[in-house]
C-alpha cells in the first residue's frame, strides 16, 4: 500500500485551501477507530473532511459521508464538544518539509485560532490532536505514554510538542551542493536521495529518477555530467509543483500520483484520487480478512457436523439389525419343541424362503429366554432408530445448509467492487442470525447488494443470487409464474432465474445459458459438466423452519451446464 508522503500531502492541503476555507464545521462523526470526519460547509457546497490516523493509512482529505450508525467513540465526542459549530480558518503546515497540519479554528472566519488540531501522519505513528489556543492538549486519538515511548509522550494536558526533527538536508539546495551530498557516499540513486532529503518518498525519488531517464538502482558513482544535470532538472520541477500547487493526480500502475507521471486514468481531484484509493484498499484488505474468518467458521462447523452424522449413520447401520433379532425371535417361538438343553445354536427354515437360518443361543438359558433377548434387542434398536433418524435429518439439512453457504463464499474469492463487501456482510450477519457466529457490531449498510444480472442469446434477463438472502429474494420475491428457476442437482448453488415474458418461451440456447451461470456459480465449477434442474417458480416451496436459501422442488427437468462456457454465453 502506497503511504501519503510529503508532496501528496501538499497536494491535497493546496487543494482544501483554495475550495474550502473559510467553512463552517457543522458536524464531527468518527467512523472507526482511526478515523474521524469533519462536516464542512461553505456559502456553496458541503462535504466531509477526513482524517485518519491507520498505521498504513494516514491520510487528509474529502471522504465519503459517515454511515448511520451510532458514534460510541469518546475521542469524536470531545471534538464535537469543543469544535461544533465553529469555523476552520486555516489549513497550514506546522514544520517545513514535514508531514503535520495545522488546522486552525476560531468562532468566525477573521479570528485568531482558539483551537488547533493537529493532524500527524507518520505511518504506525500517525495521531490527531486537538491543543488550545496555546497549545496545550485537549483531547487526542491515540494517547502515547512514557511507558510506551522514552522520545515524546503525547497525554491530555500536556503542552504539544512536534515530533522530533529528522536529521536530512532541505531540497531547496543549489546544483553544487546537491550534487556533492549524493556523490559523497556511493549507492543506488532512490537509496541516496530518501536517505538524504527531507520529503522525498521511495516513489518520489523513483518518479524523479525515471523522469531524468535513469534507473532507480543505477549507483551515484556511475552517473554522468549530463546525468545530474538532467535528475537536478526534475529535482527543481518537483520543487516548482510544490510552491505553487500545480499538481496533476492521477492513477498508476504501482498506485497513484499526483505529479502527473505515467498516469493511468486522471482523477478529478487528489481528495477523490486519495479517498478512492484508501478505501479501496482497505476494503480489500476488510474483504480478505472477513472472507477468511467466515471460510474458517463454516468448514469448522461442517467438520463437527459431518462426524456427528457419520456417528448417527453409523447407530442407523446397527439399527438395520432390529428385523433380523426379531425375525429369529419368531423362528425360535414357532420351533420351541426343536429346542434341546445346552444348545449353541439352532437351525431353523426361514418362514418365506424355507432357506436355513442358523441363530446362535446362550446354552444357559432356554428357548423362551433367548426369544426373550431376541425380542428386547429389537425394540433397543427400534427406538435408537426413532431417535437417530430425525436427528440425522436435522444434521444433514445443517450439512446442506452450510454447504449453500460455502457455495456463496467459494463465488466471492476476490474483491472488486464495494458491493463485493456488503454481500460478504450479508453473509456474515446471516451466520450470526443462525446462531454460527458470534454478534458483532455490523455497520448499517446504505443500500442492499443485488444479484448478477446476465443476458441469454434471445436477450432474456438471467438473474443469479450471490448470497441466500438474494436466493430468496430471487425465487420467492422476483419470480413470475412465466420464469424459469435453476439450481444444480444435488450440489451446492446460486439460485438463477430466467425472466420470461408472457407467452415467450425460450431457445435451447437460451436454457444452456442459464444452466451454464448455474453450474459456474456452484460447488462444481470446476467440472466440466453439472447436472442442473429447472422448473416453474410455483413448484418450489421453502418448509417451515427451513433456514435461508433452502427450498424444495418438484416438477423438475435436468440439462447439463459447463461452467468454462458461462462468460462465453
């Protein structure tokens, strides 16, 4: 992840300057624990600023608007106390070449400050921090304690002190010296400039060194004349775009910029280049982390309850002996005057077949008693078969169940739009509802996901569920009595409707569509055929009880779908 560095940081302040100041701060809302926004307002506009303290996300600048959810934060409640209602007046830096920012507050534009919150960003070391007038702390996000730092400790109530200074030379140099303090000590061209100067980022140096036509690893011993000259050009170019804003930001390969080099699409602004980026990326990183916590519960549950109903399988197979003991009970009755003092075991013709069936006896015990034994272990296996086949019904369901679930997730391996996220979150809130989660803390989401939506060869629309609660709502909300509905036979899948107009009917082709998303958005995806059933919407039916996404057919016809074929279609 590419982190906010000096020019970045300029950049954006350059751009707040101009657009927002003087503003009104009208509300204060902190979204997680390192990030806290700012409503602003002008005579003209409205938005919100962010600042966020995230060890590999630091950044200033406009973000989206916070969610609905309640604010239990303590830091965002004593900014609100303090800065409701007043005016930012000033965003201004604190230190040159540093990465700190001064926003000053006052009642009314035109007053000296009475407030100041100082925004740090300095990777794991970022901070907020809101001082007086005189610089003494009010409130801070991330309070830093002797025990935690033998440098500087940064607590309510003590006077605010910068970050230590670090030790480099300025850029603004002349040719000369420049060019003496990277040749002093030979190493790689980015090394020697980051290790040098003050606000120069890796992808700084690299962005200048690339723009001379040179390579970042080449050594400084091996530069020539024209060289330096041709790097010392950028050099002043980079310090031009500083001083008087002229930024171009934009996308890149590696991740963005805001100099205008190999820009891969141009942003309309750094605020909406840098809240895109970060948002993005930590909504990846969100997506990854929740995607394997849900991965690891439900195969977790799976594993408990595919050997608890191997065990009921196995109390079934010895429950199927029942007949057989109360079969050899009956032979023993019938025959009680073949029976003779002693025996071991009787053989006796089988009352439908006249085939021989040896039974084994006790020798102590006469034929009443051992037709008794027969009798009593009968009705013992009888009743664990009454008792054990509900309760493998009951696992097998659970079994199907998580099995649809892990269908959902095994669709969603990678993140790609934020409703990627919200269908995860779905997901998520769902296990909890059934009990397989513990309950969290779930922000409320602006919208519900929506399904895929595809298009057959006769351009019928052909809609598939990304989750159980989309399942639902495609096959018991959507579905017209003229649709089609699919699901794979016996295996784990999306629900996939084909929405049919009145009195259309589709194309083979059409239905091989539809089957081929079904077999792509299941557990067979990679077969390279999958049985799938189709049938009318009021053929199927959900069972009281039954859990999201489970429901039950009839009426079905089968066609095979190819998976490898779906994004052909």
């Amino acid at each position: 992840m590419q982190s906010v560095d000096f020019t970045t940081l300029m950049a954006s302040c350059s751009e707040l300057r101009s657009q927002w100041l003087p503003a009104r701060l009208e509300q204060i809302y902190q979204t997680d624990r390192y990030t806290v926004v700012l409503g602003l307002r002008t005579l003209e506009k409205r938005a919100w600023l962010s600042l966020s303290w995230h060890p590999q996300a630091a950044r200033l600048c406009l973000g989206d608007p916070p969610s609905r959810d309640p604010d239990t934060f303590t830091f965002s409640e004593q900014l609100r106390h303090q800065l409701n209602g007043y005016a930012l007046i000033e965003i201004a830096t604190f230190a040159p070449w540093e990465r700190v920012i001064d926003l000053q507050v006052a009642k009314r534009p035109g007053d000296a400050p009475i407030y100041h919150l100082y925004m740090e960003i300095m990777g794991k070391y970022s901070n907020v921090i809101l001082t007086d007038a005189n610089n003494q702390i009010i409130t801070v996000a991330h309070q830093v304690t002797a025990s935690q730092s033998s440098v500087r400790t940064v607590e309510t109530g003590q006077p605010y002190t910068p970050p230590p200074a670090v030790l480099k030379d300025l850029p603004t140099q002349s040719f000369n010296n420049w060019h003496s303090l990277l040749k002093l000590i030979p190493g790689t061209l980015q090394r020697q400039l980051v290790a040098n100067y003050q606000g120069v980022s890796p992808v700084i140096a690299r962005t200048l060194i690339e723009r001379a036509n040179l390579t970042p690893e080449k050594s400084t011993d091996l530069l020539s004349e024209n060289d330096w000259k041709n790097l010392y050009q950028q050099w002043q170019k980079w310090l031009e775009s500083l001083e008087t804003g002229n930024f171009q930001p934009g996308r890149t390969e590696q991740g963005y910029t805001v100099l205008g080099w190999r820009i891969t699409h141009k942003a309309e602004s750094t605020q909406t280049l840098l809240n895109d980026y970060y948002v993005n990326i930590l909504k990846q990183e969100e997506f990854q982390q929740l995607r394997h916590q849900l991965w690891q519960k439900v195969n977790y549950h799976l594993e408990k309850l595919t050997l608890k109903a191997n065990t009921f399988s196995n109390r079934l197979s010895q429950s199927e002996q029942a007949d057989t003991y109360q079969e050899q009970a009956n032979l023993l009755m019938a025959y009680l005057h073949l029976w003779q003092p002693g025996m071991k075991s009787i053989t006796l013709p089988d009352f439908s077949t006249e085939q021989p069936v040896t039974i084994p006896l006790q020798p102590d015990k006469n034929a009443i008693t051992n037709a008794k034994l027969f009798y009593k272990q009968y009705q013992k296996l009888k009743r664990v078969r009454q008792s054990v086949e509900p309760l493998l019904a009951e696992v097998t369901a659970e079994i199907a169940y998580l099995g649809q679930v892990l269908s959902g997730l095994s669709q969603l391996e990678t993140y790609q739009v934020s409703e990627d996220l919200q269908t995860l979150q779905e997901i998520q809130q769902e296990l909890i509802s059934q009990s397989y989660l513990e309950t969290a803390r779930l922000p409320t989401p602006k919208q519900e996901s929506q399904p895929h939506r595809y298009l057959s060869p006769s351009g019928f629309e052909v809609i598939v569920g990304r989750n159980n609660r989309q399942n639902d709502l495609i096959t018991f909300r959507l579905a017209s009595d003229y649709d089609l509905w699919f699901h794979t036979q016996q295996i784990a899948s999306s629900h996939v409707l084909l929405r049919l107009e009145p009195g259309s009917q589709p194309d083979q082709l059409d239905l091989e569509c539809a089957a081929n998303w079904t077999a792509y958005y299941s557990q067979a995806r990679g077969s390279e055929q999958v049985p799938v059933i189709y049938t009318r919407p009021k053929h199927i039916y959900k069972p009281k009880g039954a859990k999201p996404g489970m429901v039950i057919y009839k009426h079905e016809q089968v066609i095979w779908g190819r998976p490898s074929m779906a994004k052909n279609t």
